[in-house]
C-alpha cells in the first residue's frame, strides 16, 4: 500500500509520521511517531531537526559539510585578568551526541597569544560535559601550554576514538603537551600516546580554559577547532 489514494484512514494511519502529541509542529522540537505511536529516533521543529539515533548516508549524495566531516569551532576571545576568571571556560562549542563515534579520527587545533605578561598565564583546552562560559569544564585536558613569556602558541592533537561509550578513546600526547612533536623521525617530550574517556554519546563541549595570573598580561585565543579527518 504504497499510496494513500483509494485507502480508508482506518487501514493507512500506521504508516504515517506524526508528531508525538498529534499537535503543529512549533519552535521546540517534538519527537516524531508513527501512527501506532511508535517513536522514530527523530525531533523536529520549526527551526531544526535533531537525529537521536544513528544516521546512515551510505550511497547518499551529502552537500554542505566540509570533506573532513563534521567540525566545530569557538569563537575569539581576548581577556585580562581584570576581565576574566580563573581556571574557568572562556569560550566553548557543543558536540552534540553521538556525532563522533568508535573509529573517528579526530584533529584539534588552536592558536593563542601572550602580551604584556608579568608573570604566568595557564591556558588549555578541554573536551568536556560543561560548556558555560565561567564555570570550570568537567573532563580531560586534551592539551594545555602554560607560559611565563609573551608570544604565540599552536595546539595540534589527534585524538583516535576507540569507543564511542568512553571505555578507551585514545589521544596522541598527554594532555600536558599542547602539540605532537617530532625529532629526527622520532616522537619527543614523553609518552606518545595518552589513553583518556570521553563519553560521545552525551553532549560534550571544546572549551578554552584560562587563568591569567598577573595583571599585565593580555590573554588571546584566536579559536580552537575540533573536526573528524577520516
């Protein structure tokens, strides 16, 4: 019964897609059903549509997305200690759920800069559940590059995710190192491979943390990315 034409409502409305209260679709997402009142694993609203399951797009034709895959990044941000928070996120962006999963190859990168410094500045980047911009992120130190000079600093980490659940997603270099680095053909500055968990089936955020400890530095981030490169 491919068509409506012709059929009674008693012997089609199964198959057909509706909001979960049978109401309009409005500004907040509404799970959709069908006619049994079987949840499909989407949300849909007036200004976007949320997936809640796996979307598969083999042998689809996808416009729009980088070829890398999915990418988010923060925005700039540039403070004094007079403007900002110890040890707090200054700038985050959320990873929706389930968008990175077991087999994703993962890059982070960002570039920062020291000016005016009169003692330590302590930046880092995290991936964590808290992306409020002056509450402390919750999660791992995915790299970091404290500083008593002025001048400017590049991150670059891969991160490999071993399981989408958080048992085992495995990062090049602890997070104590803000690059991976190389001698001669050799890694340098420790252990190569740090293991760390991160639970990509929940929101999660890259966050730029800082805490600047003396008043005449100025702090600069001129944006962190994290995008899947396989």
């Amino acid at each position: 019964m491919a068509q409506l034409t012709g059929n009674p409502i008693k012997d089609s409305y199964l198959g057909l897609l509706k909001t979960t209260d049978n109401a309009a679709i409005g500004a907040t997402e509404k799970q959709m059903t069908d006619g049994a009142g079987n949840n499909v694993p989407m949300t849909i609203g007036t200004a976007g549509v949320s997936f809640t399951g796996g979307a598969d797009f083999t042998a689809a034709t996808v416009t729009g997305i980088s070829a890398g895959g999915a990418t988010f990044s923060t925005s700039k941000v540039s403070e004094t200690q007079a403007t900002s928070s110890c040890d707090t996120i200054r700038a985050s962006v959320l990873i929706p759920a389930n968008t990175f999963t077991a087999g994703d190859i993962l890059e982070v990168r960002s570039l920062q800069e020291i000016s005016g410094t009169t003692g330590w500045t302590y930046p880092e980047l995290w991936i964590s559940t808290v992306g409020t911009v002056g509450s402390a992120p919750s999660g791992i130190n995915v790299a970091q590059a404290h500083s008593s000079s002025n001048g400017k600093t590049y991150y670059q980490k891969t991160i490999f995710v071993n399981a989408a659940s958080g048992t085992g997603n495995i990062e090049h270099w602890p997070g104590a190192q803000a690059n991976e680095s190389y001698d001669q053909g050799q890694v340098t500055g420790g252990d190569p491979v740090a293991a760390q968990t991160v639970d990509w089936t929940v929101n999660q955020y890259l966050a730029v943390k800082v805490c600047i400890d003396n008043s005449g530095a100025t702090w600069t981030n001129y944006g962190a990315v994290i995008r899947k490169i396989n």
